[in-house]
C-alpha cells in the first residue's frame, strides 16, 4: 500500500546518494560552528611580579612549586641583592634564588654616553736658560723679556712652528738658533753667552795725531771710561773708551775712526785695535740696560759679536755717543 504523494528516498531525478552527502556536509559546518574561540585566540600567561612571588611563600606554597610557577610564566623583575633578600625573608629558598636569577629579563642597556669632545691641545712651552742671567730674549725678532737673575724664562703664549730664538746681553755674543715647538711639549734651550771675539786684524791705517786728538793718558780704573770729534784725511774720528765686560771698571781708551767702508779703533796701549767693515755691522745703538748712566753704545755685527763703547772728551769724561752714532749711520748710507 502506497502513501499518495510520497517519494521514494533516492530517487530523486538528481541521481542516488546527493541528499545523504548534503545533510553530512550541514552537520560537519554545524560541528565547526560549535567550536570554542577561547581554543584559538587563548593568551601567554601572565609573568610573575615581585610581589607575586612574596605573596605565594607568605600563602605556604613550597619554594619548589613556586620555582615551577616561574618557569612556566616567567618574571618580570631583575633579582638585585634587596629583592633576593625579600624572598628570603618570605621564605625563600636559596634554589628557588638561583632559579629566579636565570629567568630574570635582561637589564636594559645603558644609554649610549655622549661622545667626549677631545680636549684642547695645551699650548707649547719654551724655556729659556742663559748664563749670565738677565739677558734679553727675542722670538722671530719680538723682544719677549729678560731671563731672571737664577737665567731662566719661561714662554707659554708662542705658536706651535718654527721659530727663531735670539738671546742677547751687552757685552756678550748673541746666541742664535731655530727651534720647532709641538703643542703641549716643553722645549728648553740653554746657553752660555760667549765674551766677543775680536774680528781679524790687518794694519789699520795711521791716524794722524792733530792738536785736536791730543794724547790722552789712560785713565784709573776707579774714572767712568770717557770724546773728543776728530775730522781727518776722510774719516771721521772720536775718543773712546773701549769696554772689557766689566761693567765699566776694566777698559781701554783710544781712537775710533768711521769712513771708506770701515770702523777703525785702536787703543792707545795697543791692548786692542779693530777693523770692522761697515758692511758686516748688523747694528750701531745706544745701549739700553749696560752702562746706560754713561752713556754706553754698542756695536753688533751680523756674526753676533758686540762691542761696548763710551764716547769721552779730553778730560776722559763721558759724552753723548749721537756723533759717533751719526757718523756710522752715514757712512753706512742709513
């Protein structure tokens, strides 16, 4: 007996077996659709704190299982001297210590320290030592000062380079020399200034005696070196006083003679006589520091060699040295 209307399972004109695969498929979806989403999105668990652990031994968890915890989580917190001292003090053991230290998170690097900026390189020092002291002292030709009495000057304001030194004292040879300073270096010259050495001497020429370059004896060495202006045969002549470096008590006195090219002086005892041609003087001035209150002046050739004089007159007294200086500068066209 048939039910009217009633079809057959299966024989659905779309072929055998098509509802059965459908409703397998409406179950499978169903079954996903079921799923918990806590499974998939489901979060790392939570690291200790501090005071996670303090709050677990004070709760009488076993240091072991509280060690396990922390494996598990992780710490958040560096385990300094004070905090393993806390955990001591929770109850702590010294292997649930140890534990915590390895699982502890890396201190964070230190900043990076500004770069240093290099310091200024300290300037050059030149010490200056001479014998005798107080001499005077020039740089590339700037007078600098005078050394002490001890002969020590120290220079701290001079350039890194090359430069020229020149120490100078009335009655003495320059000493001359090109040093090369380096920043933040001391570089020393020392010297002992030499007595002048008398240039060669060839027959100088007679200088006639007239009555106005009367003989004049040699004076005491207790009177002040002493001028007399001698016009003769083209040079120009004048009583001097020769120095010997002894801060006027040891001199000679004779003639001095300017023309032709040349500087002739020729003691009256024969002590010394000088042919010095004008073009190897380097320098004819009155003297600033040496015999001043005499009136001194020098003459310095361009070897270094110097020559103290004081102009006299008659009577052997000291007198202005200008004509004598006057007449070295003509002579040299100055």
């Amino acid at each position: 007996m048939s039910i009217p209307g009633a079809t057959r399972m299966g024989s659905h004109s779309g072929g055998k077996g098509i509802p059965k695969a459908i409703a397998l498929l409406l179950a499978l979806l169903a079954a996903i659709a079921l799923i918990p989403t806590f499974g998939i999105a489901q979060r790392a668990p939570k690291k200790l704190a501090k005071q996670d652990v303090i709050d677990l031994l004070t709760g009488d968890v076993p240091s072991d299982q509280v060690a396990e915890e922390a494996r598990k989580a992780g710490i958040s917190f560096q385990v300094t001297a004070s905090v393993a001292k806390e955990i001591r003090d929770a109850g702590g053991s010294e292997d649930l210590i140890n534990v915590l230290r390895t699982l502890a998170p890396r201190a964070p690097a230190a900043p990076a320290s500004a770069p240093r900026t290099a310091p200024a390189s300290s300037p050059p020092v030149l010490v200056i030592e001479s014998s005798p002291g107080q001499s005077q002292v020039y740089i590339d030709d700037e007078p600098k000062g005078s050394t002490s009495p001890e002969g020590r000057l120290k220079l701290t304001q001079l350039a890194p380079g090359d430069h020229l030194v020149r120490i100078s004292l009335t009655g003495f040879q320059d000493h001359e020399e090109t040093v090369t300073l380096a920043a933040g270096k001391v570089t020393t010259v020392a010297t002992t200034l030499q007595p002048p050495v008398a240039p060669p001497v060839s027959s100088p020429p007679q200088l006639p005696q007239t009555e106005e370059t009367p003989t004049v004896p040699a004076p005491q060495p207790s009177l002040p070196p002493t001028l007399s202006r001698m016009p003769h045969n083209g040079f120009v002549s004048f009583r001097v006083a020769h120095d010997h470096n002894r801060n006027g008590k040891d001199y000679c006195v004779g003639v001095m003679s300017v023309g032709n090219g040349m500087i002739y002086y020729k003691a009256d005892n024969g002590v010394h006589v000088f042919e010095i041609p004008l073009n190897s003087v380097r320098e004819a001035r009155r003297n600033i520091t040496y015999l001043v209150k005499l009136g001194a002046f020098h003459i310095r050739l361009k070897k270094g060699t110097n020559f103290n004089f004081v102009a006299i007159n008659r009577q052997t007294q000291p007198q202005p040295p200008d004509p004598v200086l006057t007449a070295i500068d003509n002579a040299r066209g100055n």
